[in-house]
C-alpha cells in the first residue's frame, strides 16, 4: 500500500511542479489545482528535497527553471500526458485521444502543415492539436513540444525523424525591382544587387549555383537579414530585393506575376528536406504516431517544385 500511495503522491507532484512551469508562480499554479499557494510550494520542496536537486530559482519577481528543472519539466509533461491518454483511451474504449503539440516555421507550416490539419482531425476527432508557428526553434528532449517540423541535418540523435518529403528553391525578385535594377544574367552579377537573405547561424551568407555540370558558390550581400522565409518573401514582394528561397511559399506569387524567377539556368536544383521529429520509443503515445504517419502520408499534397 505505501508504494502505491507513494507513486500516486509523485504523480501528484507531476501536476504540480507542471503547473508551477507552466503558470510561473504558486499561487496561479494553487488556483489551477484547487491548492494554497503554501501547498504548492510545500511539494515543490518535497520533490527537491527528495531529488537533491533545484529545481526552481525563487525571487520576488519571477521562478526560474534551472537545468535540472527543465529536464524534470520535459519528464513530467511527458509522464502526464501519457497518463492522460491512457485514461482517456479506456474511457472511450480505445479511441486515439489527448492533445499533440506541433511546432513548425511560419511560412512552411502555413503552408504546407496547418493545410494537412483539416484532414487529420476529421478522421481522429478525440485528438486535439496545438499548433505553435514560430521560427525559434523549441526543445523536444525537454517537453516544449511532441512533434516539430524541421529541415537539414538532424544535431541531436536522440530524437526520431520521418522524412516528410522536399523541396526545390529559387531565386526571385518582383517584377518591380527587375524594372528599376535590372535582372542579373549570371550569378556573378548579384554583385551588384541587394540579396535578402537569413541570419541563421548554419547558414552561410553565400547561394549555391551549377554551371556546366559544375557546382559553386556565390557570396551575396544585401540590406536586410531575417530568421522568418515570410519576412524575405515579403520584401521581395515590395520590391527591396533579391531572395532565395523555398518553392512551396512561392507557387501563387510566381503565377500571378508578383514575384518573377531569375537565374534559372544556373539553378543547381538542391533540394531542402523536410522531417517530421519527434521523442520515440516504444512508450511512443498513439496520437502522436498517427499524426507522424498522417503527415509522412498527405505532405507531398501541399507541395510542389
């Protein structure tokens, strides 16, 4: 009886230390759970006191997770929600329920994944899904998310990819800045051009080319540098500049003439690969395998090119 009281108590302190993260105090954390503040705060130092850890840097204006508390953090929402499927599971006799946070880049999740959604959730409507589109990228190991949406290379392998598919890119411009600056006729001629282009670190501030069978690499210069494809497509749509970027963001702007394609003779028809990552294992919860799977199946519907 006293372990099982024991592991019902930690279950609790779950919710609790949760709670506490996720409303960045006590007393919010006592008035979701129905505790005093004084209670809330009596568990959180149970749990340290049992871990022999901190994990929450206390002062008069804010609480601070410390490493050890995002790493309990990211345990206990994983812990939970398992909880929560599985309880919801029997209470409707095995349907796929519970919540599944998704994570993707503004412009490819508008495009490419919030489209998927209606589909999914038609077909599985005990799941509900929490979407976040932001170009900040989030923590999966420590809980920010169940599944993200990401492209290249994978820096953690602990996680679990499944490719999703790709896509192409190009280099674009409107039709007015072509008017008044012309349209570079090679690649050495962006030179002279204002090229929009991202500020991420992995990216290095050069565009690749292919010209008789041969690869290289221009360095390219411009007036503004962004973390969001949007943000470059929007100023290629006013007129600032020259991008490069993704086909599945330019497809009606290249149709309606508002964006027009330039060198494409030295296109070297690179291709950015999309997957879909993820926590796995074989305490993997359903919903999330079958929103990965419904995903890897319906994402060549939404792009092209």
């Amino acid at each position: 009886m006293e372990s099982k009281m024991a592991g019902l108590d930690r279950a609790r302190d779950l919710a609790v230390f949760a709670a506490v993260a996720s409303t960045g105090s006590f007393s919010a954390a006592g008035r979701q759970l129905d505790l005093t503040p004084s209670g809330v705060s009596r568990t959180i130092d149970r749990i340290e006191a049992r871990l022999g850890a901190r994990l929450l840097l206390r002062s008069t204006r804010a609480l601070t997770l410390t490493a050890e508390g995002r790493t309990y953090l990211g345990g206990a929402r994983r812990i939970l929600s398992d909880i929560d499927e599985v309880e919801q599971a029997i209470a409707d006799q095995g349907a796929p329920r519970g919540r599944v946070r998704v994570s993707a880049s503004v412009a490819h999740g508008r495009v490419c994944i919030v489209p998927l959604l209606k589909g999914f959730i038609e077909r599985y409507p005990g799941i509900v899904i929490d979407v976040n589109l932001s170009d900040e990228k989030v923590d999966i190991a420590q809980g920010q998310a169940d599944v993200a949406i990401r492209s290249g290379p994978l820096a953690d392998s602990q996680l679990m990819a499944r490719r999703l598919g790709d896509n192409g890119r190009t280099i674009v411009a409107s039709p007015k800045y072509v008017a008044a600056h012309g349209a570079p006729q090679s690649p050495e001629d962006l030179a002279e051009h204002n090229c929009l282009n991202f500020n991420f670190r992995r990216v290095e501030p050069v565009w690749p080319f292919r010209r008789d069978g041969a690869n290289f690499q221009m360095s390219v210069r411009g007036s503004v540098e962004a973390n969001s494809g949007e943000t470059l497509l929007q100023l290629a749509l006013d007129g600032v500049g020259i991008a490069r970027l993704g086909n599945f963001g330019l497809g009606r702007a290249i149709a309606e003439g508002r964006l027009v394609p330039l060198l494409e003779p030295f296109n070297p028809g690179d291709r950015e690969v999309f997957q879909a990552v993820f926590v796995g294992g074989a305490n993997l919860p359903a919903r999330i395998r079958l929103l990965v799977d419904y995903l890897a199946d319906h994402y060549g519907e939404r792009t092209a090119g």
